[in-house]
C-alpha cells in the first residue's frame, strides 16, 4: 500500500503525462511576500469563476487507494445552476 507521498508522487506523474499540466508549482513560503485585497467591480469573482467552470469539459484524475495506478474519467458539468 502507497504512503501519503507516493500517492501524491503517483497524481503529479499523471498529471504532467496527460499533459494537463506543464510543471507543478512548488508550495508558498512567507518569504514571497504579505497578499492584500483588491476591490473587484461587477459581481463577486467567485460567481465569475463558478459559471467559467461550469463551461468546461473537465478531467478527473485519481489514483486507485490500493494499487496507487492512477487513471483519468471525462467529466462535463451539467449547464443549469
């Protein structure tokens, strides 16, 4: 059975041979600086985001919890809210 970490190993390998993505990036550290808040004019960005998302066809991957072979189902997203 696969640790936490190889699992994880195991998602990103599938993730960068299916070519969804280019690189992965490396995790946040203090040191880049402190984020702040922007006023957004028009409706909530979230709202943006959720009805952009809902336009996609999506892939999903996961990894299979006692082989740790990962695999990757077509998912679209119903058009209604």
């Amino acid at each position: 059975m696969l640790n936490i970490s190889q699992k994880r190993e195991v998602f990103h390998r599938a993730l960068l041979s299916s070519g969804l993505v280019k690189r992965l990036a490396t995790p946040r550290t203090e040191e880049e600086g402190e984020r702040y808040m922007i006023m957004v004019q028009g409706e909530p960005l979230s709202k943006t985001i959720l009805q952009e998302r809902r336009k996609l066809k999506t892939s999903v991957f996961y990894v299979h919890r006692t082989t740790g072979e990962a695999a990757r189902s077509e998912f679209i997203p119903p058009s209604s809210v």
